[in-house]
C-alpha cells in the first residue's frame, strides 16, 4: 500500500513539472515572437482607433505640406505593433514616419513612432473619415474606408446579424476618433426603433431623415468659422505664410481642412433603396452608400456568414470574425 502511495505522488510532481515548463516555454515562445494574442473590447478598441486616427492625420499632413496629392487607401490593418496602409496604387513617397515597402503598394510605421514625431495634433485632419473596422483577420483589426468604395454597399445575410454589424459599423463612425469629419444618416425605415435602439450612442454626426431629399439636405462635417476665409484650394491652405502667426494659420488649416474632408454616410433598407430610387441619388464622389439587405444594383457585396466571419467579394479584404462579434463602445 504505502509503495502504491509513494507512486502515485511522484507521478503527480512529475505531471505538475511537466506542465510548468510547458508553460513556461509557451511562455518564452510568445515572448520571443513579439506578437499578443488579439486583446478586444471597448479599451482596446479605442487605443486601436486612436492609433488609426494619428495615423491617417499624419498621412494628410505631410502629402499636403509636401505638395502630393492623398493616397488611395485600400485597407488599414493595426496589428498591434504595427500599423499598415495597403494603397490602392503604387506609392513610394511616404510621409514621415511612414516608410513605404519595396513595392511602394504598403506603407508601414511603429505607432510608438507617432508619439515620438509628436503626431498628435487634431486627429480629425484627414479625409479618411468613413474608415471603419469591418472585423478580425487572425488577430488583426482591419479598416476599410467607406468613401472610398465608389458605388452603393450592400449589407447581407442573416437579418439579425445584418443588423447586429451595421449598429456596430455606425457606432464605431459616430463615437470613434477616426469619424470626427463624418455624418451619418439614417433614413426612412433605418430610422426605426429596431435599428436605432441598438446603437447605444449618441452623437452630433449621427442623423435621421423621413427620405431621400431630407437626408441629401444634410451638408456633414464641422460647421465653418464666419471669421475664416477657406476659400483657398488645401494644399495653399496647408502651407504656413512666413507673415501668419502659427496660432492662426493651425485654425485656418482646421477649418479648411473640415470642409475639405466632411464626408457622409448614407444607410437605407433595400425596400428603401428600391421605393426612393437611390440608385440615381446624385450622391457627391466622397459619399458613401450603405444598403441593409440585397439589392440587384450594388456594386459592393459584404456578406455576413453565420460563423461570423464576413465575405468581402471583390473588395478582396479576409475578415474571420466581424465587428459586432467583438466591438465595444468607441468612446466618446
């Protein structure tokens, strides 16, 4: 009996040790690696946002200031230690302290580097404003900006998931740092109590219209200082006169700039998008257009699958887990 006994207690100090240094190598494996597992929730998200924001302000600032026109930005992916544009076209002249990749198609930066330049102006300053978090893709936030996908959005798949992402979508643009120039408009049958209820937010950017001309009506963005002259094109704005003091030349670019890079999103239901005849809206080039449901004339198609992962199509963009899945409040 007592050699069953003295048995059993070494097998169970061998057991312990054994998982010791399993933990222990995992440990110094991930150590080593550099990467965390993805952390999420309404802190993390809001750190990660933050970090978009800087980003995308201190890509307008130093193209304006050096003359170039704005990227194209296909897709924004933060992962952590790393913050990357994927541009729609080959670029090499990254702005500091972006460096551009070998191809020029990416441009990448240490987000410790924006602090460390002092990128931390007004993080609104950018035209990127409809840039949103469509999910995860293994471990990764990644971004894609709604102005950009020229042609009307399509939202499909399970209703209540439907549902479920486009609160999440609007709630992030609304109350998030990287929407500040944005507006978004919910109009007719989007404005009822199932999707508004479900927002939990409240913002000067978020609207609600009865139709189509009265959500038009609404101009988006900072309202302009009667006291500044904007009518001068961005990149004049952005270049500081020698006689001007600093003070004042930051208000006119915020101002200008404010005008410049409002841009609006437009949600309506497919029965909504049908009765109104959006189709032939005289939308603006910066706008966006997102349709709950599926509709024939979309150029764009964003499926929602029941594992919660999101079909992209020919945005091309791999998203495993979606916003809602995952998201918390942006923030005020």
């Amino acid at each position: 009996m007592i050699a069953y006994l003295v048995l059993f207690v070494v097998i169970g100090l061998v057991l312990i040790g054994a998982a010791a240094v399993l933990t222990r190598r995992r440990r110094t494996s991930f150590s080593l690696s550099g990467q965390a597992p993805a952390v999420v929730g309404p802190g993390a998200d809001r750190k990660a946002l933050e970090t978009v924001a800087l980003g995308l302000q201190a890509v307008a600032e130093g193209r304006a200031l050096g003359g170039r026109p704005l990227p194209d930005v296909h897709a924004v992916i933060h992962s952590g230690k790393r913050l990357t544009l994927q541009l729609a076209q080959a670029d090499l002249a990254a702005p500091s302290p972006w460096t551009s990749d070998v191809s020029g198609k990416e441009w990448l930066l240490d987000p410790a580097d924006l602090r460390r330049t002092g990128s931390a102006g007004d993080r609104s300053m950018h035209p990127y404003s409809l840039t949103v978090t469509l999910g995860l893709h293994r471990g990764d936030r990644i971004l894609v900006d709604l102005a950009q996908l020229s042609g009307t959005i399509a939202l499909t798949g399970d209703d209540s998931e439907v549902l479920r992402l486009a609160q999440a979508l609007i709630t992030e643009i609304v109350s998030g740092p990287v929407g500040q120039l944005a507006t978004v408009v919910l109009v007719g049958s989007a404005t009822t109590p199932s999707v508004t209820d479900g927002l939990g937010v409240r913002s000067a950017r978020l609207h609600t219209a009865a139709n189509r001309k009265e959500a038009l009506a609404y101009e988006g963005g900072r309202p302009s200082s009667p006291d500044v002259h904007t009518s001068q094109p961005m990149s004049q704005s952005m270049s500081k006169p020698t006689s001007q003091p600093v003070s004042q030349w930051n208000k006119d670019r915020s101002v200008a700039a404010a005008g410049t890079y409002a841009r609006r999103l437009f949600v309506v239901t497919a029965a909504q998008f049908r009765d109104e005849r959006w189709v032939d809206a005289p939308l603006r080039p910066t706008d966006a257009l997102l349709v709950l449901g599926y509709i024939t004339d979309a150029v764009w198609h964003l499926a929602v699958n029941v594992d919660g992962s999101l079909d992209t199509a020919r945005l091309g963009v791999p998203i495993d887990t979606h916003l809602a899945r995952f998201s918390g409040p942006a923030g005020p």
